[in-house]
C-alpha cells in the first residue's frame, strides 16, 4: 500500500471509529490480562503542575476526562457554532427534523432508565448515560455505505449527533455540578469578560483566546463546574468572520477546528476511549448485567434511542411539520434511528460524571454502554444494507 492510499484511507470518515474500536479492545486486553497492574498503574500514575499558591494534583484518569476532554469539547462548541451560523442548522427549515428527533432520542432513553432505577437516588444520577450519541461512531458506520445512503440521511445524522451534544452540554452544566467555589467562578466570569472584549475589537491572534482560554479552564476545575464546559464556552466567543489587515476574510474559528480535527480524532478520544473502556470483564458475573443500572443503560441505548429518533420524527412528519430526508426511505430512517444508539465516548463520558468513577456497579455499567452501543451499531449497519439494496 503506497503513502497516498495510506492518507486516503486515513480520511475516510469511517478511520476514526475503526481507530476507537481497536483502543477499545486494547483496553480490555490490558485489563483482563497479566498487564492488569500496568494498565491500572498507568491511568493512576499522579500527574501534577504547581505554579505558586496555584496547585493542580490528578492522576493521568482525570488529566484525560477533565484536561483532554476539554479540548474535544471546544471542538464541539466550534462546530455547534459553525453549524448554527452557517451551516446546516441556520435556519428553521433544517434544524426542524433533526431537532425533533434529538428531543425524542434524549427524552425516551432518559425515561427508559428512570422506569428501571426510579427509587434508587445513587442509580438514578445515571439517568443521562444513555442520552448520548457518538458522532464519530454514527457516522464512520453510516460512511462504511458509500454512495448508496442519501445524503440528507448524512446531513440528518449529523445534525442531530450536534443538537445531541449541545443536549449533552446542557445536561452537563445543569446536572453535573458540584459545589461552587465563589472565587473561582468570579476568576471564570472575568475570563468570559475578557473573551466577550477580545471578541468584540476584533482580536485575531488564536494564541490570546488559548491563554485566556488556560485561564478559564483552571477555574472552571476549580469552581465544581465540569472543566469541560470550559473548552464550549470559550469556542462560542472565538470569532467565526473575521478581516486581516489587506482586507481579505478569514475564520479563526474555521482555522482553529481544522488544526485541532485531527488532534481529537487521533489522539484525544482514542486515549479517552483507552483509559475508560477498560472494563474488568473477571468481576462482572451474569446476575451482574441484569441489575437495574446495566440493563436501563442498554435499553436505553438499544431500545430508547431507536424508539425516541425514530417515534418523534414519524409523528413529526406524518403531522406534516417536516418531510422526510430527501430521496430516503423509512426504513434507512430507521437504520439512521438504530445508529443514535451508539453512546460509547460520550455515554461513557457521561458515567464518569454520575459515578464519579466509582466501582460500585464492578464495571457492569461500561459494559453496558459497549454492548447497547454494539447492538446498536450492527443492528443499524445491517437494516441500512438491506434498505439501501432495496432503494
């Protein structure tokens, strides 16, 4: 194979989820092996950074969810803001069919869960695992198809993967915050401040945003806000249009996705993916998965997901609010539907922020995200085959 087919191959968007399912199975190699104390050394090793009275001390597990993470979702709001200023949700028109359908993939798997945990507090913290949608999975599979599936079906996929992210930030900021520091949040209201100013006068450098952007990140850790939701905010004040001084137009924001696409894609999430998907399959016994966490984040992935995507957009349609995809059927609406199951990054995510980590379910719980997510990756792979042979 000669390094121009290597690059290809490396573009294709399906490349990045192969890349996640082979760090996956690497991490359960390592953690049902003899590497086991390697692997649980590794996420553990103490990483820690002092800068006088500022000392920040986590073990290289939460350097990745809280530091790296945060970097993946300033890349999100990048491409949350594109799309809604410019792109495939900047009008009523397009945002219809997939915003209806990220409502019902949200609001069904939540309410699956709740019915399986409801009288449980710690449980029901969990309430949002199954919420999520991995785009990069979604559509790496749905490219696996080629030319065969529409591409409003794609444009619909990733419409509705992005207002799902944007749920998911929400979800974030209302559900998944501790208690508050008052210091930290006036650090992080003054960092906005400053943003919102840069913003406006029309700075251009990206390195002033980033080192405005460091500084919103550590007080953000340390005001009991998920530091993640650091990386959103700033991406929301970095300028989308901006002129250089010969009068020509660029995008910082455009500038800044393309030089960090690869990073996240490559890098980020696959070490995110590594040091999360690492599930102990030697202490999760039969009884284990048919405990209420397991089984409504499966349900919730594989059944809520297909039920709430594909229920709200039949009754959308059929009401005559939106129209289907152009040249698409129902049934590659369905396979599309089947696909939103796939939570994995983001639901895993999700479940470190409920559990906080803890091994009280003994890993049952990631291995119900990896199976509702499996399910739900074939079951939508193999009812597109078949509607896309029959379009």
């Amino acid at each position: 194979m000669t390094a121009h087919h290597i690059q290809d191959f490396i573009k294709k968007d399906s490349f990045p989820g192969m890349v996640l399912i082979f760090v996956t199975l690497l991490a359960l190699v390592f953690q049902n092996s003899a590497l086991s104390p390697y692997y649980t050394g590794f996420l553990h090793t103490p990483v820690e950074i002092r800068i006088g009275a500022l000392h920040i001390a986590k073990p290289l597990l939460l350097w990745v969810n809280d530091g790296l993470m945060a970097i993946f979702f300033l890349v999100v709001g990048l491409e949350i803001k594109r799309e809604v200023m410019e792109g495939h949700l900047s009008s009523l028109s397009q945002i219809a069919l997939p915003g209806i359908a990220a409502i019902g993939g949200m609001l069904v798997p939540a309410l699956l869960f709740i019915a399986f945990n409801q009288g449980d507090d710690f449980a029901m913290k969990g309430w949002a695992i199954p919420t999520a949608t991995d785009i990069a999975f979604a559509l790496g599979i749905l490219s696996l198809l080629g030319k065969r599936v529409p591409v409003s079906l794609k444009i619909f996929l990733m419409a509705l993967a992005i207002i799902d992210d944007l749920g998911a930030i929400v979800i974030i900021a209302l559900f998944y915050t501790q208690e508050l520091s008052t210091l930290s949040i006036t650090v992080s209201a003054v960092s906005l401040a400053v943003l919102f100013i840069m913003n406006r006068m029309g700075v251009t450098r990206k390195a002033a945003y980033m080192m405005v952007g460091v500084i919103l990140w550590v007080s953000v850790l340390k005001s009991g806000v998920h530091a993640t939701l650091a990386g959103v905010a700033l991406a929301f004040f970095i300028p989308l249009r901006s002129t250089n001084k010969q009068g020509e137009n660029f995008s910082i924001a455009h500038q800044l996705e393309h030089d960090l696409h690869y990073w996240v894609a490559f890098l980020i999430l696959p070490l995110f993916a590594f040091v999360n998907a690492g599930v102990d399959l030697r202490g999760i016994s039969p009884g284990g998965m048919t405990e209420t966490v397991p089984l409504g984040i499966m349900a919730g992935l594989f059944i809520g997901k297909q039920l709430g995507v594909f229920g709200f957009s039949w009754a959308a349609i059929k009401l005559g609010l939106v129209q289907l995809p152009k040249d698409s059927t129902w049934l590659q609406l369905y396979g599309v539907a089947l696909l939103t199951g796939i939570g994995f990054t983001m639901s895993l995510f999700v479940d470190t922020l409920a559990y906080n980590d803890t091994q009280l379910f003994h890993y049952a719980d990631k291995l119900a995200i990896l199976l509702g997510s499996l399910f739900s990756g074939v079951a939508g792979y193999m009812v597109l085959r078949i509607a896309t042979r029959k379009a």
